[in-house]
C-alpha cells in the first residue's frame, strides 16, 4: 500500500490525539527506520525509532512548527540515533561509494574510452510516462524490493529526497553528511531502480 | 564540453537544478547534439517522476501497534 505523505493534522497532534498520532506512525515509520539504519545500523534501528516516536509523543505539545513536522520527526531520530552510536561507543562504517560497483550505468565499460561517448547506449522504453509505469503491479513489487537491498545510506537518502521531498540541506543535518555526498547518493539510487525499470520493460521480469 | 559520460554521471544534477548555470548550459549544449544522452537523462526524470507519484510504503498494523504501545506505556509511567 503506498501513498503519498501529505500535511498532518498539526493542532490535534499537539493535543497528542491518539488517532493522529497512530497515522502519523503509519505514514512516516518506514523512512524513520531508514534515519536510523543509515546512522546506527540494523540492529540497533528499530529500538532507536520506537525510542524517538515516544520522544516526540511526548514533546509534541512543543511542536511550534518552525520546520514541517516531517522534518521535525526526522530530526528527532537523527538525534536519538547519533547519541545511541556514542553511547555504544560503536563505529558504524560509512558505505565506501567507490565500492559500490552496481551501478551499470556509471561502470567504464558503457563508454569509449577516448572521447566518452555511450557504447551501450540507453535501451528504448515502450512505457515511458510514470502513469504507464505505475501500472504495473509487478514492476512495483520489484521496485519495493530494489529499494529494501539499497545499502542503508542510499535508501535514507532516497526516501528523504525523492519521497518524503525533504530539502538536501536537511538530508545533510540529519544524517550528518555533506550535500555532494547526498547527491552522488541519491543518483546512484535512482540509477539502480532505473535499472530495474530497464529489464523490466525488456523482460518483463525483474 | 561535455561527453555521455558526464552526462550519465550528472543527469540528477541536471534534472534536479543543482548544476551551475555554466553547467546546466554545457548540459544543455550536449543534449541538443546527442539522442542517447536524450534518452538517458529522460529515463531518469521518468524514474524519479514514477518514484515520487508512488509515494510512500506505510507501515505495518504490527509496527504501529509496537510504536503506539510503547508511546501508551510510556504516558502510564509519567
């Protein structure tokens, strides 16, 4: 089930209306553990999360709404995560891009060496608009997966930029990395699901 | 002037107005002589377009419940 994340009820939210609250945790849950997978791990995420929605249950009657709530929540577990990782006194390594050679598109063998020009060129898509795209059920079920196997920083920034459409400014504070990184990041992510749409308009499969 | 392999590289940049204006007008400069950076940087803004219409994946009735009775724990305590 998908949609889009749109405004939350703000005032019923400070009150902390239970009903509010229980859809903002449905909506915005998924890129909250992308947040922490990104800064803490795997294993140490979901705790994390449910460690920074009872945060901001708590502190929603101070919510003044000087960032988006969305921004605000991300922040929180940012926060609750990057304390976590001085408390465990763990190091967890950032994803070395340089060894993140699944990208077809960007490897050297797509282009001439001299002159840099496509030597497998981009294939033609029969379906080429994102209405056309969105209906097909298979291809989403694909994309669901590709984006669960992106490495954890990528799919933070993912989610941050291309669904939740947070600013790269904001991306940098809360996951404490610069914006080329972010941008390098979030290329290569849609790359790996334009890969996906690849096959899938020339196979029909994954 | 820019090759494919620029291009392939800073197609996001480029779709997402964060190249400089020199940039952007190299960009555009390459794009008007070559049909397959064409095709590739339109396959991207197709992508991202699709991605962005999609949407989010909710979450569980399992995680939510999780969440919710940790918040309900949590105001008992206080």
């Amino acid at each position: 089930m998908t949609q889009s994340s749109d405004s939350f009820d703000q005032d019923r939210l400070r009150q902390q209306d239970h009903a509010a609250f229980e859809a903002l945790v449905c909506k915005l849950h998924s890129p909250m553990l992308s947040v922490a997978r990104a800064i803490v791990g795997d294993s140490l995420a979901e705790e994390v999360v449910q460690e920074a929605w009872v945060s901001a249950y708590r502190n929603l009657p101070r919510f003044e709404g000087r960032s988006s709530i969305k921004t605000w929540l991300f922040t929180i577990v940012s926060n609750e995560a990057k304390t976590r990782l001085r408390k465990e006194k763990r190091m967890v390594a950032l994803e070395d891009i340089t060894q993140d050679g699944s990208v077809d598109y960007l490897g050297d063998d797509r282009f001439h060496r001299f002159g840099g020009h496509w030597k497998q060129p981009p294939p033609d898509w029969h379906l080429d608009s994102p209405d056309q795209l969105l209906e097909e059920r298979h291809l989403q079920k694909c994309i669901d997966h590709t984006v669960s196997i992106l490495p954890p920083q990528q799919r933070a920034v993912f989610l941050l930029r291309d669904i939740e459409q947070e600013a790269l400014s904001e991306i940098c504070n809360i996951l404490d990395v610069t914006e080329s990184y972010v941008r390098v990041l979030l290329h290569r992510a849609r790359l790996k699901l334009m890969q996906v749409i690849d096959r899938y308009q020339e196979t029909g499969e994954c | 002037m820019l090759n494919c392999r620029d291009v392939a590289h800073e197609a996001s940049d480029y779709i997402d107005d964060n190249l400089s204006w020199w940039r952007r007008l190299m960009f555009r400069l390459h794009l008007f002589i070559c049909h397959n950076c064409r095709v590739f940087v339109s396959h991207v803004h197709t992508t991202r377009e699709f991605i962005r219409k999609r949407g989010t994946t909710n979450a569980s009735p399992e995680q939510v419940q999780k969440v919710m009775s940790a918040v309900e724990r949590q105001s008992e305590q206080k």
